[in-house]
C-alpha cells in the first residue's frame, strides 16, 4: 500500500503549503481611525503669513549629564583546596579516605576491598575544599 500525500492523513513532518498562513494585521477602518486625522487649519493670507511671528526654535536644553555609575566588580572568593587520595567502588561511591603522601595505604585499602568482594575498587585523586577555623 502507497501513501498518498493528497489524503486527509497529513505527515506532521510535512510542511508544505497545505499549512495554515498567518494573517496579517491590517487596521480597522473605524471611526476611531478616522478621528484621528489632523483637524482643518485655517488658511492665510500671504501677507498675513509675513506679519505672523517666526516659529521659535526648540532650545536644546544644556542640563548636566549624569555622572556614570561605577559598578563595583566582585572578585571570586578564593577557596583553598587539598589533595587526597579517595578508594571508591564501581558504583562510584566513596569507601575510604587517606591523605596525600598515604598513597600506598590507600591502594591497599583497594585490594584488599577487591579481594574480598564482588565489586572492584579503585583510587583516585579527591580534592577538596580547606576548612579554615
């Protein structure tokens, strides 16, 4: 059996030009719309248009400028870390903890943890954060 593009089933895939089209918005002709238009001016005479006052120029207004505000940039706080050697399981859970320079008691740990479970155990570095008291 061929699928027939024509047929009310539509791929949702598809976007040709069966899609529905935005309309545009026009505006209304009400008489809100009419209403706005200018009202009527009233028209002069040459020499009256000579007499009438020169249009004043709209002034520039010379105000003093706000002074900039400066944002004050905050720097990272610096957190001190140290090393130390973590044995976690296969589920990357942590088992054991050792410092630094333990790191042969730390891959003892390990086998010994592997040799009496199912699971392996392995080391790998951990750091963390220092607490100052």
């Amino acid at each position: 059996m061929s699928r027939n593009r024509s047929s009310s089933v539509r791929n949702p895939l598809f976007h040709g030009p069966a899609m529905a089209q935005k309309a545009e918005k026009r505006p209304s002709k009400d008489a809100s719309a009419t209403a706005k238009k200018k009202p009527a001016t009233v028209k002069q005479s040459p020499v009256a248009k000579k007499v009438a006052a020169p249009k004043k120029v709209a002034e520039k207004k010379v105000g003093e400028k706000k002074a900039p505000v400066k944002r004050k940039s905050r720097s990272a706080k610096v957190v001190r870390m140290k090393a130390f050697w973590g044995v976690f399981n296969q589920s990357l859970k942590r088992v054991a903890l050792f410092d630094f320079n333990e790191r042969k008691e730390a891959d003892k740990k390990a086998k010994d943890l592997t040799a009496s479970g199912k699971s392996p155990h392995f080391v790998q570095p951990v750091r963390e954060p220092v607490v100052l008291e």
